[in-house]
C-alpha cells in the first residue's frame, strides 16, 4: 500500500517559532508613526497589542522564539496536522509532478488562524489582560479568536462588518458558541461607530470601520487588547510552526518539495508554510520555488507597488511597508472574503522584492473549478482562499505533464469550506464571475499610497 499519510507525534510539535526577520539579507522596513515619519518602537504598540506580540513584531534578532509550555499544549489539541500526499489529484491531472498538502483544515476552527489565535490568547492571559478585540470580515479570523479566548478564559468582542452579519448568520453562530460576543460593526459602542450610524444609519460597515471600533475599544477599555489574524510579523511568525512540521513530514515522506505554494491574502499562511523551507534558500541557496497566489480581483504582489501604505481603508494603523494596491482600493466582491487586501505584509514584501518569492494570480472561476476538481479527487472541500492554492498547484503540475518533469510540489490548504457552501451553490448553478481591475483603477489608488510617500 503506497502511503498517503504523513504524521508526526505529539513530541514532534515545534518547541519554537521559526523568526525569518533574524537571517533576512535586507531586513524588512521599519513600521513608522504616520504623524511624524520615525520609525515606531514596540513600547509605541503597547497601549493597541499586548507586550510579547508587539516585541515578537519588531524582533530582528532572535531566529528562534521558544513556545511557551502552554500553546505547545493546546496546539496538541489537532498539531501535528496531517501532510497528505495527493495521489486522486495527481492521477485526475495525469502528471508526473508528486503533489503533497498541509492540511491546516483539521483545526478546531476550520483554518490554520487558530495558530495566532491561541499565541495571541496566551500572550495577552500572560500580561493580566482579560478582554481581547478584533474586527472579522467573513468570520473565520472571528471564529479562531473566539475559541482561543475560550480556553484562556478572556473575554472577546469581535466587530463583525454588518453586511456579512446580516447574510452569514452562521458565522456569527459559531462565534457565539465559543462564548464571544459578535457586534455588528458600525455599532453605538463606539464613537467611530455612533458617528458612522449618525452620517448614514444605513452603512453596512466595512473592514476599515471594524478595525477602527475594535482599536478604539482596546484603547478605552481597561485590561483590553487588539489582536489581529494576519499581515502583522507575530501572525506570520506564529504560522511558521506549520513549515516547521511541513519539512519533517517531507522528510518522513522521503522528498523535498521543488515548489511550494499557498493562497495569499495578507500572508499569514504563506508565511507558515514557506518561511522554514525558505530559510535553506536564504542560508544555503536552495532552489525551491515559493509561489503566492492571490486573486486576480486583488492583485498586489504581481500588479501592486511596493511602499508605505496604511493597513486600514480609514487610514488609522502606522505606515507599513508592502506591496499594494492603495488603502483605499475596494477589492470586488470574491468569495474568498480572507484574500480581499489591498496590501501584504512587510515580511513577505521584502522577500519578493528581494526575489525570494513569486506571485501568481488567479481568476475566481478557475480558483473554484480547481476547489471542485481538489474536493471530488481528495474528498476535502477546501476554503474558498485555499481554492487558489489549488489552481497554482494544478498549473505547475500540468506544466509538468507537457515538460515530463516530476516535480515535487506542496501546498498549503488553509482551511475547510464547510461553512462557504452559499459559494459553492453559486459556482454550481453557473453564477460565479471574474473581475479584472483596469490599470486605470489600479493606478488611481497606488495614487493615494504614493502622496504618502513623498
Ligand atoms: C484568512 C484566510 C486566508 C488568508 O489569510 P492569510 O493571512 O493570507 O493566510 C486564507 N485561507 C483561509 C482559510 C483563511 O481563513
């Protein structure tokens, strides 16, 4: 029997968080203080992040940050996840390429979040915090954060953008299971919000409000912090323990990937899965391949720039470095909600400015066609995000078929699409659309990002 799958024992689950800032050859740009342009310290996040994580954000140093005990314990929960290698898949394409994934779906929350969710839970209950906040667009970031608050005992407020609360009822169900307390965002608990509802009582919220209200909560509530699900180093730093376990599970399977691929939307997954792998390149020039694919509808790694922009559409956050399309660009309306950024984070903009990394983007369609083709082969639905990673791999595979190479590619499928069936039923029924922004479009948002530059 040819094995399919690839797990490691519980001792096996990584004892640190792989830092890529500490050996990156040019380190990633300094995150500045929009009123006076200097750079920020991690004290200047304190009053917004809890301690550890805004100094785990600006750590150049340390290539190694040891988990604590503790979220070692409730990764235990569904770490190690399984490596699967994808046979169905590999014959339904008829190529000679060896296709494994990372099946980050088997978290309790559906999707590899839960990684950052449970660190960032931990680091706050460490400090004396009792409330954390946090704004969710589809829900999935809400949902990990909630059951992750759950098990430390903290209480968790999320603002949930209204027009998804009103449409994905169930998402906000799952937060209320796990004992959080979902807010249609704009809401009356919030001066950004009362003043939203005043202007128009009819907005239907947007990310850029959510985050505003959930700052603003942090900041006047006492013993309350603000946590975010990815761009930010500490998500992207927490993530690595899924290439940690990746790399012994190729290794266990007796191979090194050639390619390694994720769906990208501001990087947190793709940072996870290619980040450990990433590290032989940087130290030893190893010649893997790191694809991120990201949405046609939101392009910013192939078709953004690379500069300081706000990370919020109201222009709230400090000025991070990334690839963008402008803050204020309004990315069309994919069912991949995790993947609609304007911007990636600092990390992984230097990385591809440097040549590290590439990007590659998807149309919906075909993000989709490959999803249904992944779930009738490997019996596994895949997140409408993860639909992209599936589409990178099928191209590079099929390359592979014309050329008669036998790559070895991994992907990482970061999460289930359990709870994205409305999606499916659209695709099925015929009903989904590709949407290309124009130059023009694109052009005129870089715009804005370029004035702040100046
Ligand atoms: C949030 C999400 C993403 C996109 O976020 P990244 O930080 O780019 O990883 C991808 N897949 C799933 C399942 C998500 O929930």
């Amino acid at each position: 029997m040819k094995t399919k799958k690839f797990l490691l024992p519980e001792s096996e689950i990584p004892t640190d968080f792989f830092n890529i800032q500490a050996i990156m050859p040019n380190k990633p740009v300094p995150i500045l203080n929009p009123g006076t342009r200097e750079p920020m310290k991690a004290e200047d996040l304190y009053p917004i992040f809890c301690e550890e994580c805004a100094r785990q954000e600006m750590d150049t140093v340390h290539e190694y940050i040891p988990i604590p005990e503790e979220v070692r314990e409730k990764y235990a929960f569904y770490r190690c996840t399984p490596l699967v290698r994808a046979y169905g898949l590999e014959k339904a394409l008829d190529t000679p390429a060896h296709i494994y994934f990372k099946n980050e779906s088997v978290s309790p929350a559906g999707s590899h979040k839960l990684n950052s969710a449970i660190a960032q839970a931990y680091y706050c209950k460490q400090q004396g915090i009792t409330n954390i906040t946090t704004e969710t667009g589809a829900g999935q970031w809400g949902g990990a954060l909630s059951y992750a608050a759950s098990m430390f005992g903290l209480d968790c407020a999320v603002y949930m953008v209204k027009v998804s609360y009103e449409q994905k009822p169930y998402r906000r169900t799952i937060m209320g299971v796990f004992g959080s307390t979902p807010i249609a965002s704009p809401s009356m608990s919030t001066r950004a919000g009362k003043d939203i509802i005043t202007a128009n009582p009819t907005d239907s919220g947007s990310l850029g409000t959510a985050i505003s209200e959930a700052i603003e909560l942090a900041i006047n509530t006492p013993n309350c912090k603000y946590t975010l699900g990815s761009v930010l180093n500490h998500v992207c730093l927490h993530q690595t323990v899924i290439g940690q376990e990746a790399k012994k599970q190729m290794e266990m399977a007796g191979e090194e990937p050639d390619i390694v691929i994720a769906c990208f939307g501001g990087g947190s997954n793709f940072s996870g899965i290619a980040f450990p792998f990433m590290r032989d390149k940087i130290l030893n020039g190893s010649k893997t391949r790191f694809i991120a694919a990201e949405p046609q509808s939101c392009p910013k790694l192939t078709r953004g720039k690379f500069e300081y922009d706000f990370g919020d559409v109201a222009g709230y956050t400090p000025l991070l470095g990334m690839y963008t399309l402008g803050h204020k660009f309004h990315p069309a309306n994919i069912h991949a909600g995790g993947l609609r950024y304007h911007g990636s984070g600092t990390l992984v903009a230097q990385l591809m400015k440097d040549g590290y990394m590439e990007a590659m983007d998807v149309a919906q369609t075909e993000s989709f066609k490959a999803g249904v083709l992944f779930a009738r082969t490997e019996g596994i639905i895949p997140a409408p995000e993860s639909c992209h990673a599936i589409a990178a791999t099928i191209r590079e595979a099929e390359k592979c078929k014309v050329s008669g190479e036998q790559k070895t590619i991994l992907f990482n499928l970061s999460g289930h699409g359990f709870i994205d069936m409305g999606a499916y039923a659209q695709y099925l029924d015929g009903d989904i659309t590709d949407y290309v922004p124009s130059d023009a479009e694109i052009q005129k948002f870089i715009a804005d990002a370029d004035a702040l530059n100046k």
